[in-house]
C-alpha cells in the first residue's frame, strides 16, 4: 500500500526539472551562514549522499529539489516525507541502472530533442533565454543544457525500463470477472457522468495545382541539399511546416513502433542511411525525409512537412454538405449512423456511425471529467438528439483543417461500476493492478541483484522496497 499510495503522489516525476535551483542554492547558504564558528565540534552537513544504486549516486540536494519541483507544480505535499522522496528517486535509479544493462539504449540526439523542447518552452513561458538562465541560476545554456541532459536522460531510461516490464502484460476476461468479484460490493468505484459522442466530417480538399505546386518546392529543397550541399535541417526550420519538429530542424527519432501514420513509417524505413525521400504524401500533406543514421531497429531522421493551401472556395463547399447532410437527418431521410457511413471523410469513425473512441481506453464513453477541454466545448452545449452546426478544427500536429458536425448519442448519469456495462473500464483497471504486480516483482528481484547503499540516517525509513538489505 506505501508503495501504491506513493505512486499515485509523484508518478511521472520530471526529476527536479523545474526545480527553483536557486532556492536550493539559498538554503544551503543560509544553513552555512548558521555554523556556530565558535565551536568546532558542531558540524552542520550542506549536502552528501543520500543513496547509491548501481551506478547512480542520490545527493541530499536531489531530495530537496524534488521537493520543490512539486510544489512548484502545484502539488500537495502534506502527506508527502524525504523518505517517500528518497524512495522514488531510488526506484527511478535503478530502473534506468536495468535498462543500460539490459541495452535499452537512448540515444543522445533523442535526449537533446526532449530538452529543445522544455527549454523552447520555457522561454515562450518566461520571456526570454536570459531571463530563464536567471530563473534557474544558471551562467550561460551550455551548463543548463548539461544539467537539463542528464535529468532527461535518467527519466527517458527510467521509462523505457517500466515500459519493457509491462508491455507484454494483458488480462483474460476471466482475469477481470475474478477482479471484479473480489472487490466488496461496498467499495466498487463510482464512475462519473459519460458521454457519447458521434461526428461526420468533412475535409476540405487542395485543387491538384496547389499540390502539384507543394511538390515542385519539396523536389527542389531535395535537389538542392544532394547537388549543392545544402543544409537539411536548415532547409527544415526555414519550409517545414511542422510544428512538432520545425524548430529542431525536422528532427525524429523513431522505431516501428512509434506512433507515426503508416505511410510516413514505410517510407522512412524503406531508407537508407544519408538517403532523401522523393515527396509522398500522408493526411498531413506532403513529406521528404532524410535519414541521418540508422540503429539497428531504431532511425535518426529529418523530414521537412508541407501542406497545400486549401482556398476559401474549397472550405464553403465542405460546411455547405455538412449542412445539408445535417438537414438531411433532421428530417429523417437518414440516421446519423447511415449519413456517417455514406458521408463522412472520416476512415476512423465512418464505418461505426460516427462514434467517437476515448484514446486512453478505446471505450465509446467520455467520462465529463476527464474529457480533452476542446472536445468538452466542442459539445457542452448540446442536447439530447441536436446536432451541431458545422465546427472548424485546426489540427495541432500541423495536418490542414477539417469540418464536422456532432451529436450526442448517449448521456450516462454517475453510477456505481457494473461488469456488464463498464466492461472496458474494468479491464484497464484489472490490466493496471496486474502491471502493478508485475513491476513490484521486478523491483524485489533487481534490488537483490544490484547493488545498493543507503545513508545510514536514512536507513530507519519505512521504504516500500526493501532498500534497506539485511
């Protein structure tokens, strides 16, 4: 239960990365400036080592930085202690000790890419590189890109470990009916109020001119890197219209099993290394991709995105047939699910009438809480049995923009968990309490076999792992 109750405080810790350095720096000064110089046998510990584990070294500071970083996060820590900190940061070591034995290897430009990105973040929120170095007490980016590499590169390894644990991990449905039987009737989870949601959508089509037009530039960018040796990651940040990976230069790195549209992921592992892409196309618009270095099952790339002007002609057309299709269920010639089926541009959705799929579990159902705040605006507004006017989306990911109108095709009050009814919500939780058990297995055994040191001021924890070896 410590271990549990632990988790859920500070899972997906970023490991002190928006620590306030400075006021670390700080009460390490004023602890200093609180030394009785009167007396030499008061000796007042600034920092030391905390724990060892494998090859990783736990410093005093690191506690406290993490303890900062929660709170700069806005989380509770009442109920959270040094010891329960200490033990995190343990867990974290060791899983990321296992995965460079196990040569679940990270490569470097993937750390850099992921600290690009938290430091282009950073900037947008504090207003500029100098004023972020001053936040953070930093001299100059090369130190705070040290550190900011090191933090990243612990955690991308911590998380490669855990995901190695459990990805093989599944339940049987009799697996779930035996969960769901052993919970007593009075402590079954209340699951709140849901939604079902359904679309048609219509995406507006480029005139072939303007693809052709879209092609004609990629063709030249990629002529002039192979003749002229031009920069590709230049070329990148100047035309790609990616928002994902402009300001890296294009930058990816990827395996087969990284989320990307099967298109682009052919393409790019039909490559060769220093090989450029002819342009292809995927819903995004128009790629090239060139591959920077390939490792084994893993590909270090760069493509530049471009996606074709859509004209306004193009746009009216498509919200004029999504009112006309609309009209068309308003009086009955169709059901939503049968205009879905005939109309909608939508692969993902057309062939289930519409029907929306929660991304953390694949259910139909949208719990009102939980729900992403564009698509909770999206449909706040509606009643049972309307449908919307047309609605704009832009896609975040840099794909053109499509038009959709929705309806609500079942409201579900807050209720206590039924098998029948909340089958899928069940499984995941069956699914989450079996990779629980999973990984503390795994932590038992790693912790016999690799080696571990725990400051003796800390030794008389109440640890949820047995840090502590006899």
């Amino acid at each position: 239960m410590n271990l549990r109750f632990m988790t859920k405080k500070i899972k997906g810790l970023s490991i002190a990365f928006f620590a306030i350095i400075g006021m670390v720096q700080a009460q390490e000064a004023d602890q200093a400036m609180s030394v009785d110089t009167t007396s030499n046998t008061k000796r007042i510990k600034l920092d030391g080592i905390a724990a060892v584990v494998g090859d990783y070294v736990i410093l005093e500071s690191d506690i406290d930085k993490t303890l900062i970083d929660l709170r700069n996060q806005g989380a509770s820590t009442e109920d959270v202690t040094r010891c329960g900190l200490l033990g995190k940061l343990m867990e974290d070591r060791l899983y990321a000790h296992q995965a460079v034995q196990d040569s679940l290897l990270v490569s470097d430009d993937m750390v850099n890419a992921q600290s690009d990105r938290q430091i282009q973040q950073l900037t947008q929120q504090i207003g500029s590189v100098e004023k972020m170095l001053s936040y953070y007490k930093k001299p100059d980016m090369e130190s705070f890109r040290e550190e900011l590499f090191e933090i990243n590169k612990l955690r991308m390894l911590s998380e490669k470990m855990q995901g190695k644990i459990v990805e093989e991990i599944e339940v049987t449905p009799e697996e779930v009916r035996q969960f769901f039987n052993k919970i007593p009737e009075d402590e079954r989870p209340v699951f709140g109020a849901e939604l079902e949601i359904a679309q048609i959508v219509k995406q507006p089509e480029a005139p072939e001119e303007e693809k052709q037009k879209v092609i004609n530039q990629l063709k030249e960018i990629r002529q002039d890197v192979l003749e002229n040796d031009a920069s590709f990651n230049v070329k990148a940040i100047l035309y790609s219209q990616d928002p994902g990976s402009k300001s890296k230069g294009g930058f990816y790195s990827m395996t087969k099993e990284t989320p990307f549209v099967k298109e682009f992921k052919d393409v790019a592992f039909s490559l060769r290394e220093g090989e450029i892409s002819q342009p292809f196309e995927t819903s995004f618009g128009y790629h090239i991709i060139y591959i920077e270095k390939i490792r084994g099952q893993e590909l270090d790339l760069r493509h530049i995105l471009m996606i074709p002007d859509i004209p306004q002609s193009a746009i009216d057309k498509a919200t004029k047939e999504l009112d006309s299709i609309r009209q068309q269920v308003l009086d009955g010639k169709y059901t939503f699910a049968e205009a879905a089926l005939n109309f909608s541009d939508e692969k993902e959705t057309k062939f289930d009438g519409g029907l929306l799929r929660n991304p953390v579990n694949f259910d139909s159902r949208f719990e009102l809480t939980k729900m992403d705040p564009t698509l909770y605006n999206q449909v706040r507004n509606l009643k049972d049995g309307e449908i919307s006017r047309p609605i704009r989306e832009d896609d975040q990911r840099g794909g053109p923009p499509k038009f959709k109108i929705m309806k609500i095709s079942n409201r579900y009050d807050e209720h206590e968990a039924d098998f029948a009814k909340d089958y899928m919500k069940i499984q995941e939780l069956a699914l989450r309490e079996k990779q629980f058990n999973a990984i503390k297995e795994w932590m038992e055994e790693h912790i016999d076999d690799t080696y571990i040191h725990v400051d003796p001021e800390s030794r008389g924890c109440d640890f949820a792992n047995n840090w502590v070896k006899e």
